[in-house]
C-alpha cells in the first residue's frame, strides 16, 4: 500500500455516512474504507427504495447488517461502526416496528414518580440486546440536553414548527419527548444509567448534544439556521454537568452540535477550536467526538458558501476538532474524503490530526472487540 492509498484508507474511517439506497454504492463505499454507516435518518426509513433494501423487520435488518458485514470482510477492511438514532420513543427509533422502547420523556417521568431505576434498566438493557442480536454496534443516543422549566423547548414535547419543510424528514420537523427530564438530577442519572448499560453491550453510546440544545426554544431548529445565543456562561457551563460527570464515569463518545454560544462567540461549537481545547483541557475528555450532520441549515448559513462548496469547507474544518463526520447526504462522502485529503497533503499539522483521530477510531472499535 503506498502512502497515498494509506492516508485515503485513514480518512475513510473518519466517516459514518447514512446507507445509500443502491447495494452497489454501499459496496463502492465500503472498498474504499469508509468507517461505518448509519442505518435510517432519525428513526425513519426516508424511500421506497431504502425500505427494499433493508426492510423493518427483525429478520430483514438482521440479513441487512450481515451482507455489510460481509461486504467489509471480502474487501478484507476495517470492520464498521453500524449505527442507529435509538434515543427511543416515537420517531428516534429506528427499530420501533420491532421494540417497545420509549421516549426519554416517559422514563424521566416514570423515574420521578417512582424513584424505580431497575425498571429503566432493564428496558435499556433489553433494547441493548436486541441491537446486539442485530449486529449494531454504535447509538446516536443518549441525549443528555436537559429540557427548559416546565418542559419545553426544542427536545421536549412541543411540536417543532416550521414553514418551509422541503428537505426535512419527519423526525427533524418533530422534536418530541427528547429530553429525560428537565431536571438536571434526573437527566444525569438516567443519560449516566444508558450510556454504562449500552457500553457493557459493546455499543458506543454517543451523548449529545453538547453543550446543549435544551437551551433552544421550540422554533430554534439547527437544522435550519444558525442560532447565536445570548446565554450566560454559569448557564452553559450548568447545561453540561451531564457531559462532566459522564467523563469521569469513562464516556465513549459525545456529538457537538450546531449553535453559537458564550464558550466561542464566533464559531459553532461544531468547528470551534476553543471549544475542542475546553473539552481536552478543562473537561478532560480524550474519547471521540463525533460531529452532528454537517448539511444542516446553521453549517449552510455559517458559511455563506456555494452549496456545492460547504461539504467540502465543513469536512476539513469538522476534522481538525472532532474524529468522525457523520452525514446523512451519502452523494458528498467521496467529496468530503477528498478535500479531507487534499488537506492533509499540504498540511502537515492537519495530518497529524487525521492520524490522531484515525488511531482514537480503530482504539474505539478494539474496545467494542470490532478489532
């Protein structure tokens, strides 16, 4: 292998794309080293075509994930990191044709009424082994955003509203019941509750979204514009107790999102520099940060570039300070790998970004026994 193809195979695995809807780009993506795939947008089958492909039965997602599975195995690569958005409930559940696992907001309520977390345990540990029994092996989940007072907000149980929905799926329209509580004791102890029982399943469980978008109103909506927010840095810095007590229980993995806060006023979390340096320095987190979908409306609006521009803009500046790009746009991952590369050729302070993130990748799916 020459040192071009090892640095493109190094890329690859920096890369969790949503499944294409044709086996033969699905294989194509495979051969040339993508790191894993999302299975579904939210908890939604999005065509006719991608229903065909890997259906919504126990039995069809179990024969989907074994021909990826073989598919990487005969192009003799990494293993894949296959995903789901599994927070639970109504639409963040892409197995709900096949589980009854709830929202957040039901165990949260439940919780607090009763105080009975064995009961919350042994759902997540049954919706655990169902995604072993399938073959995935990483949750998009838990989310770990506490709600506004009074439970509102853009992850509570208001409908989200917005005019113009054309390139938005159900789930991304509909924020409901997201959020386990909106207090903060009751988030901690049931995000903190998840993310150990799916770890014991060798899954990574991803909190998000950080620092949090319990803070957004119910018409705040990333996946549509970029939100700067006015908020007190004692209040940002209370939204992400979750996130430090989490580190110091041996959290896996975290997802940034989209929005502008107190902690870099001049970039989204997503891509901040001083926001990866908070997160090494202060927080002391080394797991892996995984970057929310970069096509969302706040990334178009950030930087007011040709739409064919942002992917490849976005992928280089996501990977200086997160180690995955998830997009669910599978069409730009050959684009975004190839600027990512480009980069890294001119760049030699890039590179050892991308090596250092390509290393935390495969440490992260030895630890799942991937490897």
């Amino acid at each position: 292998m020459n040192l071009m193809e090892n640095l493109k195979e190094k890329v690859g695995q920096l890369f969790i794309c949503r499944t294409p809807e044709d086996i033969n780009q699905i294989e194509m993506f495979i051969k040339e080293g993508i790191g894993g795939f999302m299975i579904g947008k939210g908890g939604e089958i999005i065509s006719k075509s991608q229903a065909a492909l890997e259906g919504d039965s126990l039995e069809s997602l179990k024969r989907f994930v074994k021909l990826l599975n073989r598919l990487s195995q005969k192009s003799k690569k990494v293993p894949l990191f296959l995903a789901i958005d599994g927070e639970g409930g109504k639409y963040f559940n892409r197995l709900k044709s096949i589980s009854d696992y709830k929202s957040p907001r039901f165990y949260g309520k439940k919780f607090e009424k009763d105080g009975d977390l064995e009961f919350f345990k042994r759902e997540v540990a049954k919706f655990a082994e169902l995604m072993n029994q399938i073959g995935f092996n990483m949750n998009f989940a838990p989310l770990v955003d506490c709600a506004k007072k009074g439970y509102k907000g853009y992850i509570a149980e208001e409908r989200v509203l917005i005019k113009n929905k054309d390139d938005l799926t159900k789930s991304e329209t509909i924020a409901a019941n997201r959020s386990y509580s909106d207090k903060m004791e009751t988030v901690i102890t049931l995000g903190l509750t998840a993310m150990r029982i799916f770890q014991e399943h060798n899954i990574i469980p991803t909190l998000k979204h950080f620092p949090s978008y319990g803070i957004l109103k119910k018409n705040q909506n990333p996946h549509r514009i970029l939100l700067k927010l006015a908020i007190l840095r004692n209040k940002i810095l209370a939204q992400i107790e979750p996130y430090k007590k989490a580190f110091k229980n041996g959290c896996y993995a975290i997802m940034k999102g989209h929005i502008i806060t107190c902690l870099d006023w001049n970039v989204p979390t997503s891509l901040s520099v001083k926001i990866d340096k908070f997160l090494k320095d202060e927080l002391s987190f080394n797991g892996l940060v995984i970057v929310d979908e970069l096509h969302m409306g706040a990334i178009r609006q950030y930087y007011r570039l040709d739409n064919k521009e942002v992917p490849k803009r976005a992928a280089v500046d996501a990977l200086k300070v997160n180690d995955i790009i998830l997009t669910s746009h599978p069409g730009d991952f050959i684009v975004m790998r190839d600027a990512v590369i480009k980069e890294a050729n001119k760049n030699e302070k890039f590179l050892e970004r991308v090596n250092e993130a390509y290393k935390k990748v495969l440490y992260y799916k030895k630890i799942i026994n991937l490897l």
